[in-house]
C-alpha cells in the first residue's frame, strides 16, 4: 500500500481527522523542490497548503473517501485536523527550541508524550487537546500552538527542503499527557490590567444576559434530539450560539464546554463531538449575530 495512504488511514483509525495536502516536488531545470501546486516555486506556502478546497473543513476519518483522495494525489502530504483529538506545540528549529529551553529551565518543564520531527528542522509535541485555539505562547518566539481549527503535516510527510517528517515517539510509545502547568499559562489570555482608569472601562459582553437566554435554549433544543438526529441536532443549535460568540455576547471556551458536556449526556462520542463543534464554530464565528430586541431567543433566532 502507498505508505502515505497507509497512515493517513492510521490516523484516521485513531479518530484524528485527515485531509490531503500539496506535496514537494521535482521540476525540470531546478536544483531545488517546489510545491506541487500551480505556483510551483513562487508558492508563499509550499507542500503546506491543502489540495481540497475547504483545508482543514473537510478533514475526514471516513476511510473511503481518504482512499479516493490518495488515488487521485497518491504523493499528497498528510494533513491532520489538530483541537479533536491531540493539541500540538509547533516548535520553529533551532530558536524555537532555544526559546523553550529557557521555559523548560525555569520551570522544570517536562514534555512527555508523542514527538514529531519535522521535515524543516522543527518538532510537533502532541499533548491531550486543551479547547483553546491557535495561539502562540506568551514570551516564546518561533512557537506556535495549534488547537481547535488548527492543523499540522504528519508523518511520513515530505517538507519542502525534502526531508520527512518522522516519529522520535511515537503514539504506541507514549500516550498523549495534559499541558504543563507552566506551559498553559503561556496560551491562556493576558489577564485583564487591574488598574485601568474607571472613564475606560468598556461593559463586559462576554457574560451577556442575551446571550446565556440563547445558550440555554439551544442546550434544552440538544436535549431533546432523538436518535438519528443527534449530531444534526448539535450542529444546528451550536451554529446558533457560536453567531454571538462572534459578537463578544458569550465566551468561546464556555459555550464549547457546554455543548461538549450536553453531547456527551445524549449518547454522542467524543470525536463526533469535536469534529462537529469545529465545523459549527468555523461556520458561527463567521456570521456573527448581535442579540436582537425582542424577548424570546428561539424565535428571534430561527433565521
């Protein structure tokens, strides 16, 4: 079997979403690779980007289709949908590195679990994922974290320089570990200034008496599915709540806790629920919905 096949089929077995993505490659007269794409060596992203026209949104660990998107590229990268099932802190080579070695050594920090070297110099550490997005830590230059919505090449990926992307640990040989302590508190939000003068304070909408009516609606919506049409159910009603997300009425994090728990209490699976509220989330945050006038959130909301 094409080995890039063979372990995107892995990790879809393991319910890590897949999807293809350009792939380096040899062009007459040229000592060095290009990307696969049409820009070939003009690409800003060579063998990064995806070849299926919505990246990441189309991830899938459905395994006929992923074998039908090897038949048609069997040389294409393997794109891996992160914030599902693993998180992954991007470290950028050498400086990355150095950066977190400072980390590391003022906080005893460990780095347990899986470990990808990447085909350009970096490493990819896996950890459980945490339900924030792609950030990059507090204080740590050429580091990146990739969360919900985000994704990363894994191996037996070819980076453009022609190396592979390649396991130093492997899954079978460590399970995924929670984010240090110390780590974690690089990827929360700067705490809000203590001292800010009274005259600039702005109201705090995140919290809105709106847009926890509306949470709470499509929560008891969710609660009511019947079997069949559960996930439907959780896509529809998490749409809705992510729109005033979008408008700064309820807090990301919250409203992905929420509907996560209420998921799980109908019978729905941790993967369908992660894979789900990405796609949900994707969708709300970009029709973003200011709470309207009237006094009922179900039927203000059925738009």
């Amino acid at each position: 079997m094409n080995p890039l096949l063979e372990a995107a089929l892995g990790y879809a077995a393991r319910g890590i979403p897949v999807y293809p993505v350009h792939w380096p490659r040899r062009i007459q007269f040229m000592a060095s690779l290009a990307c696969s794409c049409p820009c070939e060596a003009s690409c800003d992203r060579p063998a990064k980007h995806p070849l299926v026209r919505h990246g990441v949104r189309d991830a899938t660990t459905d395994p006929d289709r992923i074998a039908r998107w090897w038949r048609r590229w069997p040389q294409a990268n393997v794109g891996l949908a992160t914030g599902i099932c693993f998180d992954a802190l991007d470290i950028d080579g050498p400086e990355g590195l150095a950066a977190l070695g400072e980390l590391q050594e003022a906080a005893g920090l460990p780095l347990p679990g899986p470990l990808v070297a990447t085909g350009g110099g970096g490493w990819h550490h896996w950890f459980t994922p945490t339900g924030l997005g792609n950030r990059p830590p507090r204080g740590l230059a050429h580091i990146d974290w990739r969360g919900r919505g985000g994704c990363v090449l894994a191996p037996p990926s070819r980076h453009i320089s022609g190396g592979r992307y390649r396991w130093l640990v492997s899954l079978d040989q460590a399970p995924l570990a929670e984010v240090p302590v110390a780590l974690r508190a690089r990827l929360n939000p700067d705490p809000a200034p203590s001292t800010r003068p009274a005259a600039t304070v702005e109201p705090d909408l995140a919290d809105h008496p709106y847009g926890r009516r509306v949470l709470a609606a499509e929560l008891a919506a969710l609660g009511r599915a019947t079997p069949g049409q559960r996930n439907h159910t959780l896509n529809r009603t998490a749409f809705k709540v992510y729109r005033y997300v979008a408008s700064g009425l309820l807090n990301d994090d919250d409203v992905t806790a929420a509907f996560t728990k209420a998921a799980l209490a109908i019978g729905l699976g941790p993967v369908e629920i992660g894979r789900t509220l990405a796609s949900a989330r994707t969708a709300g945050l970009a029709n973003p919905r200011t709470g309207p006038t009237g006094p009922n959130p179900s039927e203000q909301d059925r738009t």
